[in-house]
C-alpha cells in the first residue's frame, strides 16, 4: 500500500510542477506513516510541509495543489484529506480492506511474505556461546532475536543461513580442561590444589563424576598436562553436545557450526593479516604487529599479533570474517551481547580493511536480561545456587513462553523477564493472551462445522455486509502484515512481532464480544446466513496471520487451551 500511495502521489507531485503550479529544484520521496488516531485515516504524508520550503509556498498551499491532480486509478482510497499544517491523510476504501481476505485465503501460510531480498544470501551469526558451560538466559534472548529474524529475512525472500561460532580454541579451553581434571582426582579420592583461574561451577562437577561413572579411574595415572589435555576434549564435547540440546528445545537449529580451532591450524588467520598488509594496514611497534583502525574510525589502533607472536583474539575473529567473505554472502549480521558494544567498531574496520564496504556487516548489540519472581530480582538458581541457566528457565516456563517473553523488547533496552507472568494462564500474559485468540477461532470454526456452517468457498461469500467498526478494524490490522514483515526486516527489528500479534489478538476479542460469528437459530433469515459466512472467513483470515506471526517468532498456534 505504501508504494501505491508513494506512486500516487509522487504522479501529483510532477503534475503539479509540469504545470507550474509548485517548483523545486531536488525530488523529495514521500513518506507515510500510519496516524495514531484512526480518525485522520489510514495512512498520512508530510510532502508538503517537506517541499514547502522549495515551492516557496505555504505547506498547506503545496498540499492543495498535491491533492488536486491525485488520481485513484486502483479506487483503493475513499477520501483524502488535508489537516493541520499541510499533513495529507488517506482513507482506504472498505472494498480494499475486504480484498485483504480474499488474499489471505489465496496465500494462506505464506501471507505476508513478499520479494523484498531477490535471494540474497545472508549470514546470521548469534549465540555463539564459549563451550565452557551451560547457557545463561542471554543466550536465550539472542537464539530467540537471531532466529526469529532469520525466519523474518526467509519470509522477505532472502537466502538466509544460521550459523554458530564456537570458540574453542585458546586459554579458556585450557582452563577449562584443567578445571574437571583437577575435579576428576577429587571425585577419585586424592586431594588437588584447585586452579587459581579455574570454573568452579557445579556444572563442572557433573562433568567430571560423568567421566568416573562412564571411565572410572582410566585417567588417573596420567600427568596432569596429559589428563587436562583430554579431558578438554571430552568436557568440550559434552558441553557442545548440551548447547544444542538446550537450543533444539527451544527450536533453534544452526545450518553451520562453525569451529574457530581450524583457523589456527590451518593458516587462515596468517593469510588475513597478509591480506591486510597488502591493503597497507598493518604495521609493526614495540614488537607487535599492529592494524591501523583509526583509518576507519576507531578511536584506537589494534594489536593483531602480541610480543610473543600469538595473535589475538581479534586477529582470528578477522580470519573467521573473512571466511565469511569467502563465502559469498551477501550481508553478514552478528548478534552480541553488551559486553562485546567497546568490539564494534574495530569489527567493522577489518571488514573495510579487507576491501569491503562498512555495510556488509551489520552488528546487533543486545542488552542483559532480568529475571524477576514475585516482584523479587532473582539472582541465583535455587538448585545450583548459580546463575540461572538457560535450560532451567525453558523448563519452567516452557519453551513459547521463553521465545515470546525474549523477543517483547527492543534488543537496545534491557529485559525484564517476570517468570510468574510467564507462566500465568491470564490475559495478563501476553504469550497466553495471543495464543489463546488463536485457539478460540479454532474453536469456533469446530462450533461451526458442528452447526453444519462449514467454511464457504470465498466466491460465494459477501464480504459487503463486513461493515461493523470492529470487523473493518480487523481488516486493516490484517492487510499491515505485510508491512511489519518489511519494517522488521529493514530494521532489523523482530520484537515488532510481538506488538502486531497483540494488536491483533486484541482487535479480534473486540469483535468476538460485540459480533456473534455463528447464528445457529433455526428462525434465522437467509440474511443472517449470509453474514454468517463472511464473518466465518474473516475469522479463519486472523486465525490464519495469527498461525503466520506465531511461526515467524517460532512459537506454536495451539488450536485448544
């Protein structure tokens, strides 16, 4: 609608200036937006306050001529008006909301989605948690962000992998290793001094008594750099092997696993440097080897290879971007967590180091979440007396209540996660409150089909006797669909889902209590029958975007509660 309206009047623009009327030296794209009060009409533009200036005309006089060479060859508009100070506001015809409908049912699971990517191939990056523990509920909130938006870029025809970077190789897999082997002797009987820097999380115990219980005492008589050694593979394999547990309940699946060992062991970090000091980059002082970032608006330039010559973690994250590069994608998007906001900017000056533009990559920086109980912080698990982790929250909550609560805020601002809430069977409970909308058309459509008032083919039906304020109000939440699809994508903002499934989730349960969908009186006229049929169909359409939106965020429609 946006483009019709854009089309529209940018022709009334240039027909205003061919003939005079209104005269400026640079086109000015019109910009809609929908008013906040539905009485100033569907969609509004400030075009002409915006040319004013230009024309050398007040902005209600550029609005006037605007309005008058306007031609509604599709008739989708039923008036257009112009208030306050030059806005011009437009009114869609009920005949173009009813079209919605027909849409809907036509396009069905795929509503909504539309060619916005070409096939572009994207590159989202996120979780990417270290394999030295269990998931915290961060990592909850960037599965959920990450791929809710993949879910969202597919839906605008984009070409879209998800992809895990598993940081598996340096000093803390060292730690790591040494930490359940120091626990390993202790499970064994034989006291050991603790590493200083070691995780001492129950979760390493667990580890550690797995081993006695699968191995017994097969390790006990290695050196300790021999025990360390292999016990950091197999604690790494089981707290990988955890990660994906914890993240496929959630209904989180990774096309790649991507392991950073292999980009040492291979020479990929080497080649990127070397890449860079082609580029003229990278320099030498004090013995490291440095990359100028301040080129590129960094406040500071980075070390690529300490005094020691081991690279720093920078350098293998440049080698792990590049390979990214090296596979063609289009545009690579990363999800972080606030700890990692002081990382941006030097992220992004490889990337245009390397010879790419800053706008291939595209960094999302989340803030933390907050548990709350009972209006109480909570702060520690009461099993571990440890953080919470991911995988006690879904099984609290479950797994829909998690992703919905996740995804409600903007990534820029910090969650409150109320636990209670998340539970609750209430309108109160946003994720209830969407879900149950959807399992009460269900049953409607069952009350139906039970009245004999199966769903009627859409040629048959009236959709002119739809002229209730809540059933057009309907109509118009339906046919924005498409639009949160695009603004969440352009954006890159998927908690815009949750909004739009709320808006209309409400708007239905205002139409259920003042419109009775099914009149099952046997006395009832041919009139009532026949209203009875498009109100079936406009229910089955919010059921079906409601099943559309759910799918998006990755949460189920139930079809009873």
């Amino acid at each position: 609608m946006k483009e019709n309206l854009a089309e529209l009047v940018t022709d009334a623009i240039s027909q205003a200036k061919k003939v005079g009327e209104i005269s400026f030296s640079y086109d000015v794209k019109p910009f809609f937006e929908h008013p906040k009060d539905k009485t100033h009409g569907d969609w509004a533009t400030n075009v002409a306050m915006v040319l004013a200036s230009q024309a050398n005309l007040s902005p209600r006089k550029v609005a006037d001529f605007i309005v008058k060479h306007l031609n509604d060859k599709q008739h989708f508009l039923s008036k257009v008006e112009i208030a306050g100070p030059g806005f011009i506001n437009f009114y869609l015809s009920d005949k173009w909301f009813r079209g919605v409908l027909k849409e809907i049912k036509e396009k069905s699971e795929k509503f909504g989605y539309f060619d916005m990517g070409y096939g572009k191939k994207v590159l989202i990056e996120f979780v990417s948690a270290n394999p030295v523990g269990p998931l915290h509920v961060g990592h909850g909130r960037w599965a959920a962000v990450g791929d809710a938006l993949a879910n969202l870029m597919t839906a605008a025809g984009y070409n879209v992998a998800r992809e895990f970077y598993i940081n598996d190789y340096g000093n803390q897999m060292r730690i790591f290793g040494d930490s359940v082997a120091a626990r390993y002797v202790e499970f064994l009987g034989e006291e050991v001094a603790f590493p200083e820097d070691g995780y001492r999380g129950e979760y390493i115990k667990e580890i550690a008594q797995e081993i006695v219980e699968k191995e017994g005492d097969k390790h006990f008589a290695l050196s300790s750099s021999e025990r360390s050694k292999i016990f950091r593979k197999i604690a790494y394999r089981q707290v990988l092997a955890h990660i994906k547990k914890v993240l496929l309940t959630m209904g989180v699946k990774f096309d790649v696993w991507f392991s950073e060992t292999p980009l040492h062991d291979s020479g990929a970090i080497d080649e990127a440097i070397s890449e860079l000091r082609k580029q003229g980059y990278v320099y030498k002082e004090n013995g490291a080897l440095w990359l100028r970032t301040t080129d590129f608006e960094d406040d500071k330039d980075r070390v690529l290879v300490r005094e020691n010559g081991k690279p720093t973690y920078f350098a293998a994250d440049i080698a792990y971007h590049k390979n990214k590069l090296n596979r063609d994608f289009d545009k690579l998007i990363d999800i972080w967590g606030a700890d990692h906001h002081g990382y941006v900017k030097r992220v992004e000056a490889a990337i245009q180091a390397l010879g790419y533009p800053k706008e291939k990559l595209e960094i999302i920086i989340g803030q933390l979440v907050n548990l709350w109980r009972g209006g109480e912080l909570v702060r520690m698990s009461k099993r571990t007396g440890e953080m919470v982790t991911l995988e006690e929250l879904l099984q609290e909550v479950g797994s829909d209540a998690a992703r919905y609560f996740f995804l409600m805020r903007s990534t820029n601002t910090a969650l409150d996660f109320d636990i209670e809430l998340a539970k609750s069977q209430s309108s109160d409970n946003p994720v209830y409150y969407v879900q149950y909308a959807h399992a009460r058309i269900c049953n409607i459509l069952k009350f139906a089909e039970e009245k004999s008032f199966s769903l009627p083919n859409i040629e048959d039906v009236n959709f002119n006797l739809l002229c209730e304020e809540s059933e057009l109000d309907l109509m118009r939440k339906l046919m924005e669909f498409e639009e949160v699809i695009e603004v969440s994508v352009r954006k890159l903002i998927p908690f815009r889902l949750t909004k739009y499934a709320e808006e209309l989730a409400s708007l239905f349960h205002v139409f259920y209590t003042k419109c009775r969908v099914i009149n099952d009186d046997s006395a009832c006229q041919q009139a009532d029958v026949e209203l009875s049929k498009a109100r079936l169909i406009l229910v089955d359409c919010v059921r079906q975007v409601l099943n559309n939106v759910l799918n998006l965020m990755g949460i189920s429609a139930p079809k009873k509660m």
